[in-house]
C-alpha cells in the first residue's frame, strides 16, 4: 500500500521537531565563524572555546540527525511512491518548518 503525500509530510515535520537542535547548532556555529568573519553577523563575545567542543558535540549531534533523517526518509519514500527530485527538496522544507516557525514566534 502507498502512503499518501500528507502523511510523508507529516512524519518529515515530525522529524522536524527534534531537528530543531541540529539547526540551531548550525547556526550558531555559522553566525559565530564564517558569518562573523565575513562581517555579515557579530560573534557571540564570550565564545572562546575554539572548534573542539563543535567535534565533541555539534559534529555527533548534526550527523546522528542526518543519519536518522536520512534512514526514515529512504522508507518513507519507497511508500509514498514518489519521484526523488520532487520527494527529497519537500522532505527537507518540511522537516525544516518546525525551525522555521520557532524562529518566527521567538
């Protein structure tokens, strides 16, 4: 049986929630680096920890996720039964809505 576009959405969204954290650490570790390097944000002034705890924690964190992401999203693509070029580009929009709403409530 095919699962239907809304329901691979949903558990898209539903892995969202979780992947809340993986999106901050990015982007703290974006805004903080190459971004305030460049000029286009300021860095944190109290950050002086140096890249080790980003090997410590940010790298297992971000790449548990994806992994996670990744695995969920191979079987839920074979049920939905959909192209890869289509399914994979919503996939990632979906999952990141959690993100997107939290930024746009805080």
């Amino acid at each position: 049986m095919r699962m239907r576009w809304p329901m691979a959405m949903g558990v898209n969204v539903l892995l969202g929630i979780p992947g809340v954290v993986p999106v901050w650490l990015l982007w703290y570790f974006a805004a903080n680096w190459p971004f305030a390097a460049l000029g286009w944000t300021q860095g944190e002034p109290t950050e002086n920890d140096g890249m080790l705890p980003w090997f410590l924690v940010g790298v297992p964190v971000v790449g548990a996720f994806a992994l996670v992401w990744w695995l969920v999203n191979l079987s839920v693509r074979r049920r939905a039964g959909s192209r890869p070029g289509l399914y994979w580009p919503l996939s990632v929009l979906a999952t990141l809505a959690p993100s997107f709403v939290l930024m746009a409530v805080l």
